[in-house]
C-alpha cells in the first residue's frame, strides 16, 4: 500500500467517524426530546390524578422515541425537519459503505429509573381497590345508582315484610 492509498483510508475512516459523531448527537437529541414531551405528559396526568404503570410509560416513550427519530409531524419545537433518511434501520457494522443508521430505542428498566432520577419522578405503591378505582365511576353511582338500589331495597324489603 502507499501512502495515498493510506491517506485515502484514513480519510475515509475520519468520514465514517465524522459521521458517527453526528448521528449520535442526533440520536442523544432524540432521546432528549422524547424524555422532555414524555415528562409534559406526565405532569398531565398527574394533574388529573390518574395512576400510569411502568410497562405503559415504557411503551409510552417508545412510541414518542420513534415518532421523533422518524420525523413524524408530531414536532415540539414548531419547526418541520426536512430529513427524509430512515433511520430506524440497525446497521450491522462499520464496514459498510451505506451511513450508519439510529439504533432502535430501547425503553428498559435502567433508562426508567434514570428518567425518573433526571426528572424527580417518585414511584408509588398502590394496592388493593386504590390500584384500580375509578373515581369518576365510583361519584356517579354515588350520585344516580344509589337511588335506584335503595328504592329498589325498599321494595324487596316490603315484600319480605308482607309475604
């Protein structure tokens, strides 16, 4: 080999390395943004009181993950990304002469803890009839249900008094 031969690799690997460098940031900027409107979320739901499981903010985060690192039009910041590459596809080397493409993000345990460290977010245990109760349902029986149960009590009870 001479040395342009070698010069020419060597610029060839900067390139690739270059370009490594870049789909990183953009797939840190993915994961950022993803975590930021996840966390939006949350706070929404918070506010309305409702009880969200790991498994669903995992899936949750994926499909907000996804939706970011493919440009759909669900865009946070108002400005659209002219980007039409894919890159949801693994590549499965760096000797390949296609560019590098985004590795699928992976909501595990381990970023679910990190998220929740970032962000502040405490875990609650909820057992029993909390874990499950819906308290919209539970006020409207309270409010339409109990009068027909008691008036209907009242019937049966009469019957059994009079039979």
């Amino acid at each position: 080999m001479n040395l342009n031969e070698e010069q020419k690799k060597v610029e060839e690997l900067n390139n690739k390395i270059s370009e490594l460098k870049h789909r990183c940031d953009e797939y840190q900027d993915v994961i950022k943004r993803m975590e930021e409107r996840d966390q939006n979320l949350l706070e929404e739901i918070a506010k309305l009181e409702k009880v969200i499981n790991q498994r669903d903010e995992e899936s949750k985060a994926k499909k907000l993950c996804d939706t970011f690192a493919t440009n759909d039009p669900v865009d946070d910041s108002g400005e659209e990304e002219g980007r039409e590459e894919d890159i949801d596809d693994p590549q499965t080397g760096p000797s390949s002469d296609s560019p590098p493409r985004m590795q699928p993000f992976i909501a595990s345990k381990g970023w679910f803890f990190k998220f929740q460290k970032r962000y502040g977010l405490k875990s609650v245990s909820v057992h029993g009839e909390a874990a499950s109760a819906d308290t919209a349902a539970a006020e409207n029986c309270v409010k339409n249900d109990f009068k027909k149960i008691i008036a209907k009590g009242e019937c049966l009870l009469s019957m059994f008094q009079h039979g």
